[in-house]
C-alpha cells in the first residue's frame, strides 16, 4: 500500500511540474508575440524612413534589403484581356 501511495504522489507532483512548465510556456509565448508585434512596427516605420529619405529612396539596396520590392521592380495588376462586344 505504500508503494502505492508513493507512486501516486511521483504521479501528482509530476503532474504538477507540467502543468507549471505549461503556464510558463504560455506566458513566454505571450512575451514573444508582444515583442513580434512591436518589431513588425519598427520595421514598418524604417520602411517608411528609408523610402522617403533623398539619400536612399524606394528603388535602393537597401529599401530591397529590408525587404521590401523596390518600385522599379513592381508590375502592375494582372492584364486584363479588352472585351469584344
């Protein structure tokens, strides 16, 4: 009987110990979403900078760096066939 209640209690507190590990994981990713998020809008606003700076501009290595598509390189919508009446 003991034995029993001793593997019972190893059971629980492992038990425990996920479910532990499980709220710190979650809180953690929370963490990291914020910092995601607010990342994205810091290289947004850098975006902005470099395309409006006369130095650089929007068709320069580095706007195409940050990843952006430099304007030289975009192409209009899909072509649209004329219709016939």
């Amino acid at each position: 009987m003991a034995t029993l209640e001793a593997q019972l209690d190893t059971a629980a507190k492992a038990r425990e110990k996920v479910r532990a590990a499980e709220v710190r994981l979650s809180a953690l990713r929370l963490e990291r979403r914020k910092a995601e998020r607010e990342l994205a809008r810091l290289l947004v606003k850098l975006g902005y900078a470099v395309q409006g700076d006369p130095a650089h501009g929007g068709d320069s290595a580095f706007y195409t760096a940050l990843g952006y598509v430099p304007a030289s390189k975009r192409h209009p919508g899909r072509p649209r066939k004329k219709r016939v009446p």
